[in-house]
C-alpha cells in the first residue's frame, strides 16, 4: 500500500520504518528540514536500538522516502498517518494545535478515498474534530474515512513492539476504514498478532486508560517502597509476590525513582483533565502523579541522610534516560534529581551510554562524564537512576577505591543488600531497609 505518515518523532518514523519493512511505500514528512535533510542521508535523529538499520534497508529498498513537502506524500497516499506531538498544556489539557495544523496541510491533496489514521495519543473526541477540520477543507470528500489507531510503542523496545505487538487496536466508524487496516496490517494480523476492532471513542479512550494504568502500577509499588523502608520489608519480594498473582502481574511493579518519559505524565494529565471536562472527577490520578514526585524527593533525603550536607559534596549520577534503551531524558526522573540536588549545593555529575548530550541541553548545570568511572571518581555518593544493563555489571570493587565516600543510593534496586554490605558500601536501597551511616 502508499503510505503518508505526517510528522517524524518517535512514532511517526518508527511507524515508518516499520511500515517500510512489512512492504508498504511509505513517506514520512515533517516540516523540520535539517531533520528530514538527515534521514534523506539514512541518519535516525534519535537513539532506538534496531530503527538506523531499519531506516538504511528502507531507504535502500526504495520503500521508504522522506519529504518536508505533504502534497506529493499524501496525493499518492491510501493511507495517511497523523503522528504529530499532543504535548500537556498547563491545565493538563492535551494540546492539539499540531493535529489540527497537520489536518489543514493533508487536506488539499487528499485522494477521494484514502483513510486518515489518528495515530497520536489524544482524548476522545479527536477523531470527530479531526474529521470535521478536513471536511471543511475539502467538502467534496464525501465518503472521507477516520479511523483511530492508537499506538503501543515502548522506547527502548519500540521496534520489538512494532512488529510483535501485544495488540493492534483499530476504531473507526465505517466498515471501509476497518478493512483498509485489516489490509495495512495484514502481515502482522497473518503472523498471530491480536487485532481489537472497536468503535473510535472506545479506542481513543484506551490508550488513555492503558498509560494512566501503567503509571498507577508503577506509583503504587513507589508506595509500597516507603512502607516497606519503614517496616523493614524488601518490596522488591513483596512485587514478586504480586506478581505471582495472575490477576496483577509482575510487570510496572519496579519500586524506583517514578516514570518519566513523554508519554505517561501527559496522558495521565489528560486522562484527568479529560474526565474533569465530561463532568467526572478521577482524583486517583492526581494522588498517581504526587506520588510519583515523591519518589524523587525520597532519593534526596536518603542523600541528605548519608552526606548530612550537601554544599560542597560531588553527586555521581548513573543513568540520565528517562528509562534504558533511549536517549529521550523529557520528564526523566534522574533529571529531576539532578536538579533538586544542585539547588542544594551539590556538584553534580553525570553518566548515560546514550543520553549525555541531551541531559547537558536539557540542565547545562550538570556535569557530563564519558564513562562510569570517570563520573564516580571522587564522588561522595553514587545514585543508580537508570537501570542499564552497563551498570548491574559495575564492578563494585573498582567503584569502591574509585568512590570518595563508599556510599551508594540504589534508585533502581540493581545490587544484592547483603554483597554491598560485605563489601563495605553504605548501601540505600529502594523499598528496603537500610543501615544509617555511623561515620
């Protein structure tokens, strides 16, 4: 099939380059040139393990194009992709301008029967007001269909998710939209891989649904990480137990330093101002959100608690990602500690196999390291914030001499209590007990 997808951010050109591969032709357009100048070039503008691979076979094969222009993209197009950003507004609202603006762009060139597929996260309603914005553009397109199309993309695994996807999850109103989908997705359905077919308000709805829970599992097991400090429980046995239970799964019960990332904190925000909105007060959500601050804030007073005062100490941080496998730090949770911490005195350095130049464009303040080593070098306290797999093979031994003062805020849980005692640490762990240092 001929592909549009309109815009080239994470999603966008991972469903490009996805699509590309089953054997579609696919363009993905975006209005930033030095972007599309670089993918021209076979260059991904970003860190995804597997897409540069995807992006260079796709350009190679010829099935995958990038123009900044959409009127040749989406003249030729069967099926349009809209996979432009829905960031939070301050309310909490999602912000839907560039759906909108990315709506009046396609419409001029629309062919009578492609099928425009919301791809962006956004609240219900979206579709019906996307579909509204084209028909004023373009009042002859008379049997014009919608459909929405959520995605499930993890970063990190985005690739893995793209082409064996829990679910594939389709709403639209006509029968012709769910049959130009059952068409595009065709070799994944053909593979095994689950197609929900729903109506779009119902698919709108859940990708909402989907992340706020998420979100909700991952605050939940923070909050049993403070009980369990407490209690002198280890919450990482309690979420084995949990886990256990078919019911509630094992999976999002990592106690730790919160979510981060693009997408969970403003979809939460819009899941809460979207229920506020239809009159239905969820405040479930803003308790998931205060929780997940306090996971941070908790870090901090454990470095407090080991280093007394923090003016003058030097702070190595590990892991600046909002999670592993990317270099996306927006929201990233080790970010926001590194700002709390500098605000009190602290130097503050940093290390991520990927992420390091984005950290030093999001917070100039911090102090980038191009190795474990050199970041712990002298440090007073090292904080795991990511849990890479670099780091759960550190060699603590070497840490050991590396380290001005031998103590060790685990925020990810990565190393054995009992080993980092033996071998001599002042050992913070998450959701477990701990000694306080007599020294």
């Amino acid at each position: 099939m001929r592909v549009a997808v309109i815009g080239t951010g994470h999603v966008g050109l991972v469903s490009a380059a996805s699509l590309a591969a089953l054997g579609h032709h696919v363009i993905g357009v975006d209005e930033d040139e030095e972007k599309i100048g670089w993918l021209r070039q076979g260059t991904a503008p970003f860190f995804e393990p597997g897409l540069q691979e995807l992006i260079e076979r796709g350009t190679a094969t010829g099935h995958l194009r990038f123009e900044v222009d959409p009127a040749e993209a989406v003249a030729q197009a069967e099926v349009v992709f809209v996979c432009v950003g829905t960031p939070a507004r301050a309310s909490g609202e999602a912000n839907l301008v560039a759906v909108e603006r990315a709506a009046r762009s396609i419409a001029p060139h629309l062919a009578a029967l492609a099928v425009v597929v919301e791809k962006s996260t956004v609240p219900v309603g979206t579709a019906h007001r996307l579909r509204q914005v084209l028909m004023r553009e373009r009042p002859d397109l008379n049997e014009l269909a919608v459909v929405s199309n959520p995605e499930f993309l993890r970063e990190g695994q985005a690739i893995e998710d793209a082409f064996h996807p829990d679910r594939i999850l389709v709403g639209a109103q006509a029968q012709r939209g769910f049959d130009v989908m059952r068409q595009l997705y065709e070799p994944l359905i053909r593979d095994g891989n689950s197609l929900i077919e729903t109506d779009i308000a119902t698919a709108e709805l859940s990708k909402h649904a989907c992340n706020a829970f998420l979100a909700l599992k991952i605050s939940f097991a923070n909050a049993l990480a403070r009980l369990s400090e407490r209690a002198g429980a280890d919450v990482t046995v309690v979420a084995d137990v949990m886990g256990d239970d078919p019911r509630i799964g094992r999976a999002f019960l990592d106690a730790g330093l919160g979510y981060g990332g693009y997408c969970l904190p403003k979809d939460l925000q819009a899941l809460e101002h979207m229920a506020h909105q239809l009159g239905y007060d969820f405040p479930l959500l803003l308790e998931v959100a205060r929780i997940n601050e306090e996971a941070v804030l908790a870090a901090v007073d454990k470095v407090r608690d080991a280093l007394w005062n923090l003016e003058d100490k030097r702070v190595a941080l590990l892991g600046l990602s909002f999670k592993p496998g990317t270099d996306d730090v927006r929201f990233s949770p080790a970010l926001a500690l590194a700002q709390k911490l500098l605000d009190q005195g602290a130097m503050v350095i940093g290390y991520d196999p990927q992420a390091g130049a984005n950290a030093k464009s999001e917070l100039p303040e911090l102090e980038i390291a191009s190795s474990v080593h050199e970041a712990i070098e002298g440090a007073h306290c090292m904080i795991v914030c990511t849990d890479w797999d670099e780091f759960r093979s550190l060699d603590l031994e070497k840490a050991m001499e590396l380290l001005a003062y031998p103590i060790v805020v685990d925020g990810r849980n990565l190393f054995d209590p009992a080993e980092m005692k033996t071998l001599g640490f002042t050992y913070y762990g998450t959701g477990r007990a701990f000694d306080r240092p007599d020294h």
